[in-house]
C-alpha cells in the first residue's frame, strides 16, 4: 500500500517538536522504508515522533517512529519500537 496524509494526524507541538499519530494497514516494515512519508516532507521533522498502529487488517501492531532524517524529498524513519506486551489474562 503507500502512505495515505489524511491516516497521519497532530497529537500534540511544542518547542519545535512534534508528536503524531499514523494509522495503516501497511506492516512497520513497509512504514518504516525511507521515503513511505515523503509526501509530509514539508511537515515531519528530524525528531519528531510518530506514535502508530501498523497493519491494521491483520495482526496490528504498535509503536514509535522516529523520524531519523528529511532532505527536503525523502522522509526516513527508524524502524518500530514496539509498544505493547504479552496479555497472559
């Protein structure tokens, strides 16, 4: 699938930072691919934290991106922190 804008919205800006929130059904591995945010180049910004739900038809999953790097076209997050445990109950 391929990143969809209207899925990637403000949780929160202060102090030159900002925290977002990303749903998709997409895997974290795809996510995660640089350039899948390129079409927010203009909005992400090294450091900001993207909180997201990831692969969302399926098995969902999730996490943390880190928004690593922006050239001003290509948009690279780190890979998934995974948020989350195991429910024994």
């Amino acid at each position: 699938m391929a990143f969809k804008p209207q899925d990637l919205s403000v949780i929160g800006y202060a102090n030159g930072f900002t925290l977002w929130h990303y749903t998709t059904e997409d895997a974290a591995a795809a996510v995660d691919t640089a350039g899948y945010f390129d079409a927010a180049v203009d909005v992400l910004r090294v450091g900001d934290m993207i909180l997201a739900n990831v692969a969302t038809g399926g098995t969902m999953a999730a996490g943390i991106f880190l928004v690593s790097s922006n050239t001003g076209t290509i948009v690279d997050v780190d890979d998934i922190t995974a948020v989350g445990g195991t429910d024994t109950d």
